[in-house]
C-alpha cells in the first residue's frame, strides 16, 4: 500500500477526495439499481449492476493514473489534433445514434465488437477545455484582434457546440458556459465575451424557432428539452418530468437528517433514474442531511484544491488547464443536485464519479489525470526525469554489452583463422 501511495504523483488531497467519493458510490449505486434490475421481468439481482460500477470506476482510475504520467503540456498539440476527431465522433453520434428503449438516444456511440456505448460529446467538451486553454495561453505571448480571436477560437466553439445542441442541451449550456468563465480568467477582453454572449444568445433562439417551426427536422431530442423548460418556467406540469421530480423531493423529505439507513431507500422502487440522474435525492434519502452535506463538503474540498493548483500552476496554460477541467467537475455536480431539490430543470447532468455509467466517469477521471499532471511538484518531475534517465541507462548498457559480445565473438574468429583463410573460406575448411 505505502509503494501504491508513493506512486501517486500530485496533489495528495485530490487523489483521497476521488477516491473517497469513489467508496461513497458503491452504496447509492448498489442500492438504488433494484428497480433497473427488477426492469422487463428481471432476476432483481443487483450484484450485476455493482459490479458493472466496479468496473467502470477501475478503468476509469487506471485512466487518470496513466493520464497523470503524461506531461501536460503535451495536450496543448493533442487538443487541436483531437478536435476535428471529436467532430467527426459528434456528426455520427447525430447521424447514427444508439436506440435505447425505443427513444432515440443519439447522444451515444457504440463502439463495434466491444459493445461499449459513450457519449462523444462529455469527449468533446474535455477537449474543448483544452483548446480555449491552448488559444488563451498564447495571446499572453502574442496580441490578438477580436477578428482574429473570432476565426481561431469562437468558429471552432460554435462548431463544437452547434454538434451538440441538438441532442444535448444542457451540456452545451454547461460547456458554454465554462468556456465563458475560462475566457474571463483568461484576460480575454469582457467586451468581446459580451459581444460572443450575444451572438450565442441570438443563435440559441434562431434554433429553437427552427425546431418549433420545422418539428420533424430535428428528432433528436430537441422537443424533449424544449418541454422541460417550459415544465419548470409554467404552472402547468409534464407528467413524466413532474413524477421524477416529486419523488425525487419525497426522497429527500423522508430521509430527514439521519436518513433511513444504507439499501433501506423506498423512493428506489419508483424514481427512474435512481442510480444516475437522481442519485443524490437516494443518498439523501438513505444517509440523511448529514450524509448530503459530507458529499458537498468533499466537491467543496475539490474546488478549493483545484483554486489552489491554479495559483500554483507553473505556466498559465496549466493554470487555465486546471480551471477548464476541474471547475467543469464541481459544477455538474452542484447542477445535479440543484435538479433534485427543483432549482435547476431536468437536466440529464449525472453526479460525478458516484452516478453509474462509463463515460462521465471515464471522461471525469481523464480530465482529474490532466489536473493531477500540473500539481506535481518539481521533485517529483526531477525524480521522474532521473528514474527515466536510469531506464535508459539501462537500455544502453545492455546494448553496449551485446555489442561488445558481438565485437568479440569477430576476435575469436579472427584468431582462428588467418586473413588468406578468411578471404578464401574453401582454403580455411580444407588446412582445418
């Protein structure tokens, strides 16, 4: 255990708050997943499903493990590389996206042979992060005319979010949004974010007059958000949005302050998305205010150590790394929580790294990997430098010694035989 924990570069507090939240997921997800496993005449064995979490959890910290040994300023490039391939993800996820029971999800891509399905566009918006962190940090070095700033950042923002509007509202609004804050701790000028603003806000309502006007052109969801903000702004009530939501706040109500007690959840039973969408109304619900509260202690805790690996960031593409991967994190978390109290409309937006599912975990631990790779202190990149300079040490003596075997192994033939024999073989094994 000591060998695993010296192995763990980084912030030390950022490792133990992940996986503390990572042991935290295993009681909501276990329990809450009864209903799923009770769904189309099943056995109601929810071991699958816990096992399933186990797995996602682990390939997701192998992720942020290898993620963290990659410098990062290695993704400056790898950002513009991987866009156009997150386009290219997006455009078939749009085109071609995976039915699940009978809705049309296309939102997910599923992988062939594998059969692992993900959403291209929590990718995206993780490289998005990365390439407004990229542009941002050059203008510190170079000036940049709002024109200019609008071919070489903006087109390929808008780009990216105009693949995912249609299928995916609210993580358009909440990468949009970061990008926004991103581009003001940035420096980036606030008359021309005031300006982008606008231009978003114009285009965001041309889209939703199309979708109203043109119903069938856009099937993927669009009316299904569209309803939802207009349950949550009017008095009259959708009935499926509406029942999620009262159970949810039932969750809530009968859990009080020290809850029911870990599996003992009944609103489980009747809350749809119970072990991902509205996970935080069952921890509620089982583990009671206090419960709710160590789980916002330990975002809060994340937020304030991501504050502080900024500041202490290096370079200032590692401190707006560390603002557009990590703050993302803590404010879907927040949103989801707002969703099951009724602040915020249904969202779709899962609890980070205690929901179930592969992609928002994968992607979250990816981006985590990122942040960690900044923290480093610089004994630990010089004890990183030294331990790869001695692998290659290593390399190169084995290589000098088999050369040297070779060299002398010629020597020994060369003793053997004279230089005649050597020209004339024939000679050498007729005299032998």
């Amino acid at each position: 255990m000591k060998t695993l924990i010296h192995n763990l570069k980084g912030d030390k507090v950022i490792w133990a708050m992940v996986a503390l939240l990572a042991l935290i997921s295993f009681i909501p997800v276990y329990s809450a997943s009864s209903n799923l496993a009770y769904q189309k005449h099943g056995t109601g064995n929810t071991l699958v499903y816990l096992v399933k979490h186990l797995v996602h959890l682990s390939a997701g910290f192998w992720i942020m493990y290898q993620v963290q040994k990659v410098p990062y300023h290695y993704f400056r490039s790898l950002s513009r590389v991987l866009l156009p391939f997150a386009w290219t993800l997006l455009i078939y996820a749009m085109v071609k996206g995976t039915v699940i029971e009978g809705a049309n999800a296309s939102r997910w891509v599923t992988v062939p042979l594998v059969g692992i399905s993900f959403q291209p566009s929590t990718f995206a918006g993780m490289i998005m992060f990365l390439f407004v962190a990229r542009y941002l940090s050059k203008t510190e070095i170079e000036d940049m005319t709002f024109q200019k700033s609008f071919v070489e950042l903006w087109i390929p923002v808008f780009i990216t979010l105009a693949l995912i509007l249609p299928s995916n509202f609210s993580t358009t609004a909440l990468i949009f949004s970061m990008i926004l804050m991103l581009t003001f701790v940035g420096n980036y000028p606030i008359k021309n974010i005031a300006i982008i603003v606008g231009m978003g806000v114009v285009s965001f309502a041309f889209f939703i007059l199309v979708a109203k006007a043109f119903p069938n052109a856009f099937p993927n969801r669009v009316d299904t958000w569209i309803s939802r903000i207009d349950n949550f702004t009017s008095d009259t009530k959708d009935t499926d949005d509406d029942y999620q939501i009262e159970k949810a706040k039932t969750a809530i109500a009968t859990g009080g302050v020290y809850g029911l007690g870990p599996g003992k959840s009944v609103q489980k039973n009747f809350l749809p998305q119970s072990s991902s969408d509205f996970i935080f109304a069952i921890i509620v619900e089982e583990l009671g205010l206090f419960g709710a509260f160590f789980i916002i202690t330990i975002y809060l805790i994340l937020f304030v150590r991501f504050i502080i690996a900024s500041y202490k960031a290096p370079t200032i593409f590692g401190k707006l790394v560390v603002v557009g991967l990590g703050f993302p994190v803590v404010f879907q978390a927040f949103i989801n929580m707002g969703v099951a109290v009724e602040l915020l409309p249904t969202t779709g937006q899962t609890l980070p790294l205690i929901s179930s599912g592969g992609t928002s975990i994968w992607m979250t631990c990816a981006a985590l990997g990122v942040i960690l790779n900044v923290t480093k202190k610089e004994e630990e990149i010089a004890q990183e430098n030294l331990e790869k300079q001695k692998r290659e040490e290593a390399l190169q003596r084995i290589i000098d010694r088999e050369l040297n075997e070779e060299i002398k192994a010629e020597e020994e033939i060369n003793e053997d035989y004279s230089i005649e024999e050597l020209n004339n073989p024939m000679n050498a094994v007729l005299n032998k």
